[in-house]
C-alpha cells in the first residue's frame, strides 16, 4: 500500500471527526515501517501535508478541513468519491458473525487421570 491509500484508508476510519495532520502522519509511518525498511518520519510528514493541501483545495475536494487547525476528514457531502471511499473501506472490514442456533461443542478429550 502506498502512502495515498494509506491516508485515504486512515481517513476513512475515522469518519466525520478528522484526524490532525500529526497523528495521520504517525499512522501511515507505522503502516510503513517493516522489519528490513524505515521511512524517515519527516519526509512522512511532509508528503502527508502536502498531500492533504493539495486534495483539499475547493469545496468539491477530496478531503476537506473540520474546521479545526490542522485536522483534516473525507468530504462525504460534496464528493462522490469519498462517499464511494467510505462503502469499500468498510466493506473491506469483516464483521464478527456469531452463529444463532450453534450447540455446545462436546468435550471428547480424554482425562489424563481416570482410572
């Protein structure tokens, strides 16, 4: 995964809350750190910024300002993209299935002291 689909899967996570450029920028370094390669932390940041300012330039943008400093959402309601970002990023997400009418399994593990 790249680091634009990292951001967009994050910001999809998070919904209508936002998430601040720093954090975002911790997740997708996480995401991107294996055991035989580290990105440098600044250079994550820095194209995490200049990822969010440049999607998030009009109204119609990909991602859009909460309002608050630096924190940043998808632009669910003039987007269609973002809306269609939101349904396969939780597609993706497999729900719990508990079965309704599922029996007890039986124990039939013998004892080590009957005798």
């Amino acid at each position: 995964m790249n680091y634009e689909q990292q951001i967009l899967h994050i910001l999809s996570e998070v919904g209508e809350r936002g998430i601040s450029v720093s954090s975002l920028a911790k997740h997708v370094y996480n995401m991107s750190c294996t055991l035989f390669s580290q990105p440098d932390l600044q250079e994550v940041h820095q194209f995490v910024q200049q990822y969010l300012l440049r999607n998030s330039k009009s109204a119609q943008s990909l991602i859009e300002s909460t309002g608050r400093r630096g924190y940043y959402r998808l632009n669910t309601q003039n987007n269609a993209d973002a809306r269609q970002l939101m349904l396969e990023f939780a597609e993706e997400m497999p729900e719990a299935e508990e079965p309704e009418n599922e029996k007890p399994s039986q124990d039939f593990s013998l004892s080590l002291f009957d005798f």
